[in-house]
C-alpha cells in the first residue's frame, strides 16, 4: 500500500536510508568476526588442541617473512585457476547446449544430476596416475569438481530466461552470435555468476582436498606437515590464509555480481 | 436517481456500519492519508460494490472490515461490535489465486472450517454442499494445479462461504480472470448469492460487473478518499442474461462511468484519457 | 455446469514422446562408454595399472560384494551419511528460518556463510580427530556443516517465495500462528525446500565418502584410497564403482521423491 507513494525525494531519502543500512551491516559483520576470534581466543586456553589467534598469526607471518610459504601458495591458487578456467571452458558452453535444447536436456540432465552427486575426490587416484604428483592433478581434480556445478547453474539460467526475449530477438532478425551476446549472456548473466562463484569454491575445496591425499607443494599439504610435526599454530595460521583466501574470492566475485545486477 | 452523500449512517444492530473510518499509512517519505473519511451501511442481505481509481483505498476499506487493518480513525462495526481484528462471522475473497495448492478442492473448502476447530465429517458436509452450490461437484479430489483459474476462485469462493459468515468481503475476486470467464463466474456469483444473501461488500473496477451485481454501489473519490456517492442500483432481481441490455442498466452504467472518470483523470492528472 | 478437463496441449504431447527417444539415447551413451573402457582396456591402449576392462570390475564386485568387511564398510558408510544428513537437516531447517525472520542477520551473515561454503573444512579434521578420536565422529561433523548450508539457504529463500497472500488468508480466517506454521507456512514451502534438502543430502554422501577417501580407517571411499595406495587397480576401481553406484542410486531416489513431492506444485 505504501509502495505506490514514490516521489523524487522520497528516492533520495531511500538511497541515503540503504547508505545507512550498508554501514551498519558491516559494523555488524565486524562485530561477528570480533566475536568469532574471541571464541577461538577462548577455546585456545582451554584446549591445548587449539592454537592461540596471536600465534596463529604470528607462526603464518613467519611463513611469510622466509618466504616458505610463496611455493606452496602458488601451487594451490594455480591449480584452484587453471582448473576453474578448464572448467569454466567446458562448464558453460555444454551448460548452454543442454538448456537450450529440449532433447539434449532430456538426454543428459540425469547424466549431469548422477555426475553431480558422485563425489568426485573419488577419481583423483586416476588423475594422480594419468598427470603425476603435482599442479596437474591438482588442477584436473579442481576441473572435475567444479565442471558440473557450473554445467547446472548454466542450464538452469538458460531456462529461467523469459521465453519472450528469444522471441524477440527473431522479430528483430538478430544472427545468432548477437542472439547470444547481446540477449543470451546478459539475461543470463545472474545464474553465470553463482555458477562462477559456487564453481571457484569447489574447485578451492576440492585443491585442498586433494593436496592433503598427495602432493608435492599447496596449502594443503603444508597444513597436512604442520599437523604432523604438531606445529599447530601454523596449521591454524593456514587456516586462517584459507578462509582469507576463500573470503576475498567470494568478495570480488560478489562485487562484480553487484555491478552487473546495478546494470541490468 | 441516486442518493447523494452523505448518507444515512445509523443502521441497524446487524448491519455493517463504517463511521466516519480514516486510514493513514506512515511511510519512509511521511505520512499518506489513503482513506480521508468513509461513513456508510451495508444493510442485511444487500450487495454492495465499491467502485473508483486505482489506489484509492477500495482494498483498505475491505482490509478493515476483515480486520486486517485498524482504521487510523473512527470504527467498523458488525452486528453492534467494534472490529478489532479478523472475526469468525466475516470471510475472504482475494483477487490473487489464494487456494492452497498442496490440498485437494475439498479440503481447500474446508480450511476456513479446520481453522475454525469444527470436527471433521461436519466440514466435510458443509464443503461439499458448498462445493456443490459452486458448481464444482466432482472435482472434490482435484488439486488446485489440475484446475482453471476460474474454478480456482470459485473454490476460494465456496471456502468463503463454507464458513456462513455474515459479510462476504469480497476483493476484486474476478480481476485475474479473462473477460469470458469473468462474466460468466459473475452470473454463477449472483445465483449463489440469491440463495444465501450473506452481505457482500464487493471490489471491482469493472462498472458492468458492479452494475449488474449489486443493490448498491459506493463510488470513491481519488486519495484522500471519502464516498463521493452511493448509486442505488434499482433492477429487479434476479436479474437474467440480457439485464445487461436494459436501458436502465445502461443508464447507471453510464452515471458511474462519469462519476468514475472524473476521479480517475484527477489521479492520472489532467488530459489523462481512459482505455 | 459441466467444466471440461483442459486436454493435454500439443507441447506436453510432444514432450511426452521425447522422453522415451532420449533415454534410449542415454543409455546408449552409457554403453558406448563402457563399451570403450572395455576394448580400450582389453587392447592395452589404456594401460591396466591406469584402468581394469569393467568386465573384471564387475567380477571382482561380484566377489566382493558377499564378505563381511564389504558390508561393514557400507553399513559404516551409509550410517555416517545418514547421521550427518540428520543433523544438518535438524540445524539447517531452523537455521534458515532463523534467517528468514530475521532478514537482518541473514543479510549480516551472508558473506560468512559463503566463506564457510568454500571453506576446506577438511582442515579441522585433525582437532576433531584429537577431540573425538579415530571413529566416525570427525566424519560426521564435517559432512553435517556441509550438508547444513544448503538446506539452510534454500529453507530461507522458500520461505522468502510464499505468496504473502496465503499469509492474508491466514490471517482472514483468524488462523493461530501454530496453524499458519503448519497449516500454510510449511505444506507451502516444502516443494520449494526439497531441492535444497536433496543438495543437502547429495553433500553429506560426497562429504561422508570424501572424508573417508582421504581420512577414514573404513568405509566404501576409505577402501578406494586404500587400494590406490596398495597398487591394487582392480579393486580400486571395484570400490569406485561402488560409490558411483551408490550416488546415482541416492540421486534417483532424491529425484522420484522430488518429482512425487512438486506433484501437486504444477
């Protein structure tokens, strides 16, 4: 009822009101995070299993400082990329073909959805035989795990399009390149973009994963070290790289999520 | 030809009486009074429509003798009683599909009913009478998904009605339907209505349908709205195919029409034209 | 008044005969691959340390299947997925009902809920360990935060999807907020919520089999770690079958109940 009252000022006041809200959800979100290192603080001195936040950090700057870490860092974000970008490569136009056509979609949305659920660490056994201990089987298993979620969503977002627009672009006798740049990817857009994001986060959790079962260089085996020699505020320190690492990804796909929302 | 505002205010005991109600909504930008001041009666067994430009606070005024919304001023009242919130006596028609789609037809008819405490085999007895009076005999075990818009409302309908309750609030009930199926849902509407003359308080922006419907029909003025006038709708009942033909119903039709228009062109500014 | 039953259209007509023509397609897929594995396999231009011919996979699964240790590590298994699935079903519901009727915190924990979705939680498996000790424990809490998520997002969103106009209806035939709960609130969203309990379930079996591949003294993904390690490529790929198996069968189901469950959704 209130809805149908918009006057221009009222439209400045909302934007200064959602400038209000957008402070204060991050004073909010800093306070989660205070909260959050304070419990672990906490947890620290009562379990001698849990690393105190200060050594933690202190034992990861130290890695820093040396320089030890850089081998290991590099190792995982260039497995976690090349294998997203495999992915990505595959994910979306398969993806694509499978939304856009009736029959492709009936053929393999099973064989996607089974694909989907079997979990796929299962088959980096073959993948360490087929590339060798290293960043290629590490990037293989990233692009194993990540390909079908992004195959999904991309299906998913070629269905959810307004049966509409493809109608219009035949009256407006676009070729089929403009079909799909100029109709296709920016309607869809939304869907690319949590397939993107979902996609970057199993391929990060699937590195890992893999890194702890065999590797020569990664994060994860450099946690998988510290825990065997019980150097724990290392393998917290990582911990925390992790989550870092897993944050900012997360944000910047965010924003650019955002800026194509804004645009649309 | 018609009575001229203001009206008689003082009905009886049982009526449903509006006294001097006003709606103010608070919102991010002040305040918007919707509802400047309404008085009127919808009497025993009368079918009244409210008819005027959109935003107008047609829908408020429903939304307060449901109880879903407090007047911001003045009072309600049914049967003598002060509404204060939704009561067992007053039942719902909404314009949007509000069946739940998970139950069967009978047991969307019995809702109201289930609510309400009443024991299983006596709402069943009561949903399928009413089920029958709408016309939808056979189609008890159907889900909602199986059925046409239309007979999606008659199912809210009949749940409405399974409840007996003394005011039928009814909030553009037929505004979602096509043309087709909304004139012939309305004359369903008015043979179901003839047998059991609950009071209906009905919302429309069709002039036609409210016409043809009622014994009275209040036109709201543009925001901040009060009832510009009440049109006494003096065709006889019950009123067969063909009433839309009389040259008394196009008379009032074309009353309202103007009445309605004014208003309208006030809202959507001037040189606003009508489709 | 006689109301005519709408006839089939013509698309659903057609969708209706695609259906039987694409999974003769799929199936044919299905065993051209294996066909290939097969012969390439059988003719040595896959080496056999890589991959067994699946006929012999299907030999070996024949003798394993029947021993005891077999069923052991399947019961081990499917009782860990089903402990942790449990859980996050338990926490996840009314953690996004939590989120949905406070859209604030929802808003607030949004990016922690997206880190925490990308986190490796395999990386507390080590504390767990130390905390619960070498048993399933560990497993379980891991598999659960995984499946929790899903389950709570998707409860959240469904929850945001109901029609505000069924909460008028509610509210029209004065229904207490226990009958909305039950009554309206959840039959409504429970066809939206299933895809998310599916997920969450399908992330509890990759979790529970993951965990165990890597981690586990038992269980059906510990086994095909564990045959790698020991260079035992038949049985390796014996115990990968079996997982495979394993997800697609839980994948049916899921989706038939799905199908059942959005029914009367159309």
């Amino acid at each position: 009822m209130s809805t149908d009252v918009t006057i221009p000022s009222g439209i400045i006041t909302q934007q200064s009101a959602d400038r209000a809200r957008v402070i204060r959800d991050n004073v909010w979100r800093a306070a989660v995070l205070v909260a959050l290192v304070l419990l672990w603080a906490l947890l620290s001195t009562m379990s001698d299993l849990v690393a105190s936040p200060a050594d933690s950090l202190n034992a990861l700057a130290e890695r820093f400082a040396d320089g030890s870490i850089y081998r290991h860092l590099n190792a995982t974000l260039q497995a976690v990329v090349i294998g997203f970008l495999i992915a990505a490569a595959v994910g979306f136009p398969l993806g694509y073909a499978i939304g856009r056509s009736k029959f492709l979609g009936a053929v393999f949305d099973p064989l996607v959805a089974g694909a989907f659920a079997i979990p796929r660490v299962i088959f980096f056994p073959i993948l360490l035989q087929i590339f060798g201990v290293g960043v290629g089987a590490q990037s293989a298993m990233a692009a194993l795990a990540a390909v079908f979620p992004i195959m999904v969503s991309t299906t998913a977002g070629v269905r959810a399009i307004n049966p509409l627009l493809p109608k219009l672009a035949r009256s407006l006798s676009l070729s089929p390149l403009q079909t799909v740049t100029k109709i296709y990817i920016p309607a869809m857009a939304p869907s690319l973009m949590v397939g993107i994001r979902i996609g970057f986060s199993i391929a990060f959790i699937n590195v890992i994963i893999a890194e702890f079962f065999a590797a020569r260089a990664g994060l994860g085996l450099l946690a998988l070290r510290a825990y065997g020699m019980l150097d724990l505020p290392t393998m917290y320190g990582i911990i925390v790289l992790l989550a870092a690492i897993a944050l900012a990804g997360n944000l910047v796909l965010w924003a650019i999520e955002r800026r194509l929302g804004n645009k649309l | 030809m018609s009575q001229i505002f203001p009206i008689d205010t003082v009905g009886h005991d049982s009526d449903v009486v509006f006294d001097n109600i006003g709606m103010t909504f608070g919102t991010k930008t002040g305040v918007t009074q919707a509802v400047a001041n309404v008085s009127g009666v919808i009497p025993e067994g009368k079918f009244v429509s409210v008819i005027g430009p959109s935003g107008c606070g047609k829908s408020t005024l429903l939304d307060m003798v449901g109880g879903l919304l407090k007047p911001t001023k003045g009072t309600v009242s049914i049967n003598g009683e002060t509404v204060t919130g939704p009561r067992r006596d007053t039942a719902m028609v909404f314009q949007e599909d509000s069946t739940l789609h998970w139950r069967t037809v009978l047991d969307n008819v019995a809702f109201g009913l289930e609510v309400k405490g009443v024991p299983k085999a006596d709402r069943y007895e009561s949903a399928r009478r009413m089920i029958e009076l709408v016309g939808l005999s056979g189609f008890e075990d159907h889900r909602p998904g199986q059925l046409s818009g239309g007979m999606k409302q008659r199912v809210a309908i009949a749940r409405a009605l399974a409840m007996e309750p003394r005011v039928l609030l009814m909030d553009e009930p037929f505004g979602a339907l096509d043309q087709q199926t909304r004139q012939f849902i309305g004359r369903e509407l008015l043979r179901i209505w003839e047998k059991t003359r609950n009071r209906v308080l009905f919302i429309t922006h069709d002039i036609q349908e409210a016409v043809y419907l009622s014994d009275e029909v209040w036109v709201m003025s543009a925001r901040p709205s009060v009832v510009k006038e009440v049109v006494t709708i003096d065709l006889p009942r019950p009123r067969p195919e063909g009433t839309h033909t009389l040259p008394r119903f196009r008379e009032l039709e074309d009353h309202l029409w103007e009445l309605v228009k004014v208003e309208a062109e006030k809202t959507l500014g001037p040189g606003a034209r009508l489709a | 008044m006689k109301v005519i039953e709408k006839s089939p259209t013509v698309q659903e007509r057609r969708k209706a005969a695609l259906v039987p023509r694409a999974s003769l397609v799929r199936w044919a897929i299905i065993v051209a691959i294996v066909a290939v594995l097969e012969f390439t396999t059988r003719t040595g231009m896959v080496s056999q340390s890589l991959m067994v011919p699946p006929s012999e996979i299907l030999i070996r699964l024949a003798e394993i299947v029947p021993t005891d240790r077999f069923g052991q590590d399947v019961a081990r298994t499917l009782t860990t997925i089903l402990v942790s699935f449990t859980i996050g079903l338990v926490l996840g519901v009314p953690l996004g009902i939590f989120l949905w009727r406070v859209p604030a915190a929802g808003r607030i924990l949004e990016p922690f809920i997206v880190t925490g979705y990308a986190m490796p939680t395999l990386l507390f498996y080590p504390v767990l360990l130390a905390v619960m000790g070498l048993n399933a424990g560990p497993i379980i809490v891991i598999a659960a935060s995984m499946s929790l998520i899903p389950i709570a997002l998707t409860t959240m969103v469904a929850l945001n999807a109901i029609k505000p106009i069924l909460h008028k209806l509610a509210n029209s035939v004065s229904a207490s907020p226990r009958q909305y709960y039950l009554k309206v609130l959840f039959p409504a969203a429970t066809p939206l919520i299933f895809p998310g309990v599916k997920l969450g379930f399908i992330y509890a079996v990759i979790g529970t089999v993951a965990m165990e591949f890597i981690l586990a003294s038992q269980g059906v993904g510990f086994r095909a770690g564990f045959y790698y390690r020991e260079l035992n490529t038949a049985d390796m790929w014996a115990y990968i079958a079996v997982v495979i198996v394993l997800s697609v069968l839980v994948n049916g189901v899921l989706t038939w109940l799905e199908k059942r469950i959005r029914r009367d959704m159309l």
